[in-house]
C-alpha cells in the first residue's frame, strides 16, 4: 500500500512537471515566432501575439508604447520590409500556478549586440500571447561610467522635464 502512494506521488509530479514543460514549449514558440515574424517584417503575425492592451517598452527611456500606438509606430518599418531581428540566445521562463500567466527574461542576437527583453504572458482562450515587453541594451559594467557620460547632457533633460510633471 505505502509503495502504491509513493508510485502515485511519483507519477503525479511527473505529470505536473510534464505539464509545465509543454506550457514553456509552447511560450518559446510564440516567443520565437514573435521575433522571426518582425524579422520577417509580417506586421500581423507579429501583433497577433500581443494582447490587444500589449505594452511594449523600448531602449529610449520615453517608450512606452501601448499596443495601438506600438502599431502605428512600428507600421512604417514592416511596410518597407525591414522590421528588426532579435533572436534569442538564452531565456528562462517561468508559470504561475493556474498556468495562466507566465514571465520570461531572455538575452537576444541583435542589430545592436546583445540585448536583454524580459516580459509577461498571459493565456487566453488558450493561447499564450505576450502583454508585456521591456527591451533594453546589455552594457557591460566595465563600460557603464562611459555610456552615462555619452547620455549624461539628454538624460540630465529628460529628468527635468519628467519631474515638472510630477
């Protein structure tokens, strides 16, 4: 009886732990054909992966760029046929426990070296669609005190600017 138990146990978390490995599969798929459909420059593809409220933070410290206007922003470059090509070098994923939501960080080949994205997916209607991106460049820290000099004067704007706001 106490080995039945033990082979149940055994058998329930491999299935738990098979579960979850077909939902990563299934999160670096759409991952994956997110960046070959900009690569591809297929502007529908691209955005058939983001949930309709999709964010998307880029490299410059004013985007931020809500689903609609990411579009409109991003229209321009599939049209001509030159989007951008990211492709993933590395990336850990990660499932809440409803596997409904999931967070990644991945290191990305791209036409400015390698670069970090990190993000939030959320499962709808069964499909896994990304509604949170963030996009920023990996400097080196060897390297950091020459890249705040090259930004110092825009960044030193830019902050004066955002705390007028506020």
């Amino acid at each position: 009886m106490k080995r039945n138990i033990i082979l149940l146990g055994f058998l329930m978390a491999s299935l738990a732990i098979f579960a979850q490995d077909a939902e990563k599969d299934k999160i670096n798929m759409v991952l994956d054909g997110w960046h070959l459909a900009a690569a591809n420059a297929d502007f529908e593809a691209y955005f058939d992966k983001m949930t309709k409220d999709g964010v998307f933070l880029g490299t410059d410290a004013m985007e931020n760029w809500q689903n609609d206007e990411f579009r409109e922003f991003s229209k321009p470059y599939f049209d001509k046929g030159k989007a951008w090509s990211f492709t993933a070098v590395e990336r850990n994923i990660y499932l809440d426990e409803s596997e409904t939501f999931a967070w990644f960080d991945e290191l990305l080949d791209t036409q400015m070296k390698i670069c970090r994205g990190s993000g939030v997916l959320k499962k709808i209607n069964g499909q896994w669609k990304i509604a949170h991106y963030v996009l920023s460049i990996a400097v080196p820290n060897e390297n950091v005190d020459e890249l705040v000099q090259i930004k110092r004067e825009k960044d030193d704007e830019l902050l004066q600017e955002l705390k007028k706001k506020q």
